[in-house]
C-alpha cells in the first residue's frame, strides 16, 4: 500500500484562508483537515473540506481561454499558456503606449496574500489596486480608522477569554470563520454571554442568551439607544473615558434625544430589553465585543452602525483589555524583522486613483480603493480612463448589484481579464480566463498574520494540478517577464519566499513543522497606556478629526429607513454554512448539501399573498428584473424583509450542477452601483425593495 504523507498548506474556499494539512497518496490529496496545531483544532467547515471536488472538477476552466464570439456569449478558443500571456502582455502594452500604465485597474477578494498583486500594479506603474471590500467591509474598515486610526484588523477579538459577546451583522456561525466559531464556543463553554442583533433568527441567533430581532434598516438606532443608556445610567467606564477617549462631551449630547424608549419605537425592541441589555454590558465590561460587523455593504447608514459599535467599545473600556478588543501585535512589537514586502521593490506611483479614493474622498483609506467608483473612469474617462481590467479570484458580476449596469460600464474596456479557479459570471463576459490553480495545487508567497501571537505562514503546494492551471505567482511573474518588469521575474517560489524571509531569521525550512511560524513565545496583551492611536488627537474619537477635515459628520442624525411601498419587501440577504458566496454553488459535493437558496418571507405577509411554504415565488424589482425560487415560510424573519442566501441563480451553461438554481438578489438590486454609504464607501445593497408573487 502507498504510504501516506501530510502537508501543511492554506484552504483557499473562502477569505478566510484557514490553515489546513491534506493527506496526499500517490500524489493526489484524499483528505484534508483543519491544522491540528492551530485554534482550528484538526476542524474545518464543510466549504473547505469540499477542497478535493473542486480540484477534479471537470466543470471548472481547464486550459487558458481567449474569446472569439462577442463578450458572453461563451465562445472560447483554447491556447498553451505561453500563448495566452503573450496575448495578455500584448494587449496591455497597447492600453498603456495609448493611455499610459494609470489605464489598468486590477481587484481581487483581498486576504492575506495582496503583496504580490500590489507589487505587479506598482510594476506596471498604475496606482489602480484595488479589492472586493466595496460590497463586504469597507465601512467596518473606515468606522475603525475613523474611531481608532487604525483599520479593523489591529484589534484582535479576544472571544475565548470574553465575558459578553454581541453579534450585529455578523453571523459567526453560518458565515464561518473555524478558529471564531471555536473561540466564541469555548468563551461561551466559559460563562461569556452572547447577544444576537439581526432581522432574522440566524443558527448564531439560535444560541443567543439575549436576541433582537429588529426593524430592518434601524441598527443605527439600535446602537445609539444602547450609548444613551450607558451614559444616562452611568453605566460606562468613566476612568477609561477621561483617560484615553476625545469628544464624549459631544457623544453626550448628541445622544441625549436617543433614549431607549425612542430606540424601542423605531426597531421594535423594547426599551427595558436596551437598558436591561446595557447593564449587562457594563457588568461584563472590559471583557466586553461588540462586534463592528463583517460583511456590512447593506444600508445607506451602515457606516455609522460599524462607528457606534466601535464607540460602544470604547465606553465599556474594551479596547485593549483582555477578553475585549485588544490591539494586535506585528513582528515590530515583539522585536522582530518582518517580511520583506515585494511590494517595495517599486515606487509608489505619483498619479492619483480612478476612484477618487484619498484624493476626492481623502478621509478614505487608498489600500484597496472602491472598485465601484473606479469603474465610472471606464465610462467617462475622469480623471483618466480605465481600458483595462484584471479581476483575481474576483466575480464582480455576482458580488456588486445590478450586474447589467456592469457590464454597459465595461463596455469601453479594451481588456477584461478573469484570472480564476472557477467559472464565474465574470469569467464568462471576459476576453481571457487564465485558470489559476485551486489552493490545494499551488504555491503562495508567505503571510504575515498581526495577533496577539504574530505568525507567519505558508501556503504549500499539496498536488499537481489536475488541469492546465497555474499558480498566481506563475501567472504574474510570466506576465512580469514578458511587459520588463524585472524586479518581479521570479523563477520559482522557492526564490520569492527566500527573498520575503530576508532578515526574518526564519528560514523556509521552519515551516515544515506546522505549516506556520509563531513569532512569540506567549499572547502579549499592550495596555492602552502603551497604544499611540495615530488619530489627529491621539485618542479614541467620538467624533473623527479626520472625517471632519474632510467635511463629512461622523455623529449625523439619524434618518428612519422608508418602508417598503405597499405590498413589497425590503430585500435581504447573508451566507450560509456549506457555501462561499457564488463560486461554491457548482461544487460536486456542496451542491448537493444545497443545490438552491429559498425566498424566507413571514407567515403573515405569506398569507395576504396566498403564498404557502415550498411555493415556487417570482420575486420582482420595481423596475422588471425577476427571480424565481421557493418559499420558506418562517417567523424566523422580520415581516418587513425578503431574504435570501447570496450566490445562486447562475445561467452558465458550463455550470450544470449550479444552472437554473434558485435566485441572484443582486439581479434584484436597478442602480444598485449608485446606492453607497457615503461615510464609509461600501455599497448599500440592501436599500432595495422587492415584490413576491407566487407562480
């Protein structure tokens, strides 16, 4: 019998990228399992261990493919590699003679792997990176830096060591994240309470010790009748405040009109349910999370919903206290090289960003940009124009809404580029699909992960490919090659990690133990006497310098969200378990789990329409755009909402398993692309109203 060997490599199903170990035999992986010396526990979710279907899908892109029909209609030619970068390198160089380098737009889904990306734009010479967050977290993001300075990922959730826990659009079980899901448990196992905000009865909801099934739209609310609590029943920590927090003199008076009485009238909660909810808050504080939000691309106010979050933190003293949200800790903290960055190998370009982000929105944060707004440069060449267009591992067509004004705003692009591991509405409209490999067959460069443990870690080749794919590293380097960028020329793998681990006193060798690198011996929690928050004040902000220098208010009146017209609902949707947004739906072995989304509607709204549950439903916009699916017929769901799992309703014919399935809410959504958060960028996709009439 041939024997069998573990390799330590990085799951790739979703953004997460949880590290993982496969059992390879006869070169093939036949088993993978969550890395047994991480908080993974030897554990994965059902996404990840449908690893191996994906890998021997027949179904995905299988060789390099360059369009010969017109966009989406599917017809394709297939090439050699070598052809197929060249055709690429080709077309770029003729974008840029005519248009200069600033002409290419490149997005991707983020994650810990952005280095090499950003060095191939920064080669290219165009300031045009950017990544999925416009329709995920960029006001999480922005709601941070404009309370603390810093973005959402330098603070840990301590939710193992937590004694309360509040989830707000944030469903930690269903939109999984292994090593939380086991945390939260295991604080949970150890006494911490879990409160649950939400316009539905989610599996999170189902475990809650206090749960909120509010107005949809009224979060904002919510919050801000939590702060009047807090501070009226001289339940915040004062010592905290005065200490390390600016403005709550302003915060103060701002939220004086927002009792909870007022709070309970406009999200259907009740007012002792508040004040009960907030003495619970500051009996648990500091050991305090009040979760900001993950993927909060939903209402025009969501921005202020991820800042009050944060605010509310800040007044519990949680910031920085262990089982709250401690700041995380790079190589620096804990005396440490870190990576050398690939990035840093070219000059920054001098040309401003397509989107506007940092220069017509300076209080932005210009990492990643807002790929909506860069994609109006396409249309009116302002401030320059955008002919082309390189999306990694990125389905624009099914993640932003009204995907028919996508594609006219691509219309002018001289490239479409979808660099993917899986057929995609996108990949499909594009001019080249290069297959990357999936993550159980190729390498990565190496990532720094900020803790309060920091790490390094490595994704490692498991497999060959079982098709004609090729790693991203093979993809940008042969691409580099070809348009002169030197410095981005690599030859192997092995010749990047050995340049990123310069000076690290690491060596590639010292991930074979367990797949990740620890760069301290014990967690190390700063106190918040030892943080420099790089904030104008230097404090904790109630109300953000920054953004007011920008000329937007950081503590704005609340607006009441508008009621669905007469008859129609506010439409809603959110993940589930067994899939990761639309690339899984066509999975072998997720497709059977749940081969379609249904349409969750309250009983006595189902009534007045006649609607029973399993009813096959047409869902309509006010503008013609439908969708059919199934009723689910539930009190699980706040009557105002019509909700959905994100991701179905594919129409490729490649996707047999995945066709014809079920509903895409973003179909749902005319002059979605022109509905943003204006505080905090993110796209409001959830400020759209739908009718339901049963077929």
């Amino acid at each position: 019998m041939t024997a069998t060997k573990s390799v330590f490599s990085v799951c790739g199903m979703c953004t997460v990228r949880c590290p993982i170990q496969a059992d390879v035999r006869d070169g093939k992986a036949v088993r993978i399992q969550g890395n047994e010396f991480s908080p993974l526990k030897g554990g994965l979710c059902a996404r990840g261990a449908a690893g191996i279907a994906l890998e021997q899908d027949p179904e995905k892109p299988q060789t390099p493919l360059i369009r010969v029909g017109e966009r989406g209609e599917g017809k394709w030619k297939a090439v050699s590699w070598d052809e197929a970068l060249d055709y690429v390198a080709d077309k770029l160089k003729d974008v840029m003679a005519e248009h200069g380098p600033r002409s290419v737009l490149w997005s991707d889904r983020g994650g810990p792997f952005p280095d090499l990306h950003q060095a191939f734009m920064r080669g290219l010479g165009s300031p045009n990176y950017c990544n999925h967050d416009a329709s995920c977290a960029r006001n999480v993001q922005h709601g941070a830096q404009s309370v603390i300075g810093v973005g959402r990922k330098m603070v840990a959730y301590d939710l193992r060591n937590a004694k309360h826990i509040i989830l707000q659009t944030r469903n930690i079980m269903e939109a999984i994240n292994v090593a939380e899901v086991n945390a939260t448990l295991d604080g949970m196992a150890g006494g911490a309470k879990l409160t649950v905000i939400d316009i539905r009865g989610t599996v999170s909801a189902s475990k809650a010790d206090n749960f909120f099934l509010i107005r949809p739209g009224t979060d904002y609310a919510f919050n801000l009748g939590v702060i009047h609590a807090l501070i009226y029943d001289d339940l915040y920590n004062k010592e905290y405040v005065e200490q390390f927090v600016e403005g709550f003199d302003r915060l103060k008076e701002f939220v004086k009109p927002y009792t909870p009485e007022w709070a309970a009238a406009e999200t259907g909660a009740t007012a002792e349910g508040i004040r009960d909810l907030a003495r619970q808050l500051s009996a648990a504080a500091p050991s305090v999370i009040w979760h900001p939000g993950w993927m909060v691309a939903r209402y025009n106010d969501s921005f202020q919903v991820c800042r009050t979050a944060y605010i509310i933190n800040a007044l519990l003293g949680a910031f920085a206290a262990k089982g709250g949200l401690p700041f995380v800790n790079t190589a620096k903290e804990v005396g440490r090289k870190g990576l050398k960055k690939l990035v840093d190998l070219f000059p920054k370009p001098e040309e401003k960003r397509a989107d506007g982000v940092g220069w017509k929105y300076p209080q932005f944060d210009a990492g990643p940009g807002l790929v909506n707004l860069a994609y109006d440069a396409i249309v009116t060449g302002e401030p320059y124009p955008i002919r082309a267009y390189l999306c990694f591992r990125h389905d624009p067509l099914m993640a932003m809404p009204d995907p028919e004004a996508v594609k006219k705003k691509w219309e002018k692009l001289d490239l479409l580029v979808s660099i993917t591991f899986s057929w995609s509405d996108t990949a499909w409209h594009s001019d080249v699909v290069l297959p990357l490999s999936t993550y159980l067959a190729r390498e990565s460069i190496i990532a720094g992960k900020a803790g309060l443990k920091p790490q390094f870690f490595v994704r490692k080749r498991v497999q060959e490919p079982t098709f004609d794919s090729k790693a991203e590293w093979e993809i940008l380097c042969g691409l580099a090659k070809r348009l002169g960028i030197e410095g981005l020329s690599f030859d192997s793998i092995e010749d990047i990690w050995n340049y990123q681990l310069q000076e690290t006193g690491v060596t590639i060798e010292d991930f074979d133990a367990k797949g990740f690198v620890e760069l301290a011996d014990k967690p190390l929690y700063r106190p918040m006497s030892e943080i420099t928050l790089p904030t104008p004040s230097g404090k904790i902000e109630m109300v953000s310098g920054k953004w007011a220098k920008a000329g937007h208010e950081t503590l704005p009146p609340y607006v009441s969200p508008a009621s669905p017209p007469e008859g129609m609902f506010r439409i809603a949707f959110g993940r589930v378990g067994v899939h990761t947004q639309g690339h899984t739906v066509n999975n072998p072995l997720l497709a059977e789990q749940m081969p379609e989304n249904v349409a969750w509607i309250h009983p006595s709204r189902a009534e007045k329409l006649g609607i029973a549950d399993g009813d096959l439903v047409e869902v309509f916009s006010g503008k013609g755009q439908t969708g059919r699916l199934k009723a689910f017929v539930t009190e699980c769901v706040h009557p105002e909402a019509l909700f959905m799992v994100h991701g179905f309703g594919h129409k490729l014919p490649a996707e047999s398993r995945a066709i014809g399935k079920g509903a895409a809410d973003n179909e749902l959504m005319p002059g979605g692309l022109e509905c943003w958060d204006k505080g905090g960028g993110c796209l409001s996709m959830q400020e759209h109203f739908v009718g339901v009439r049963k077929i």
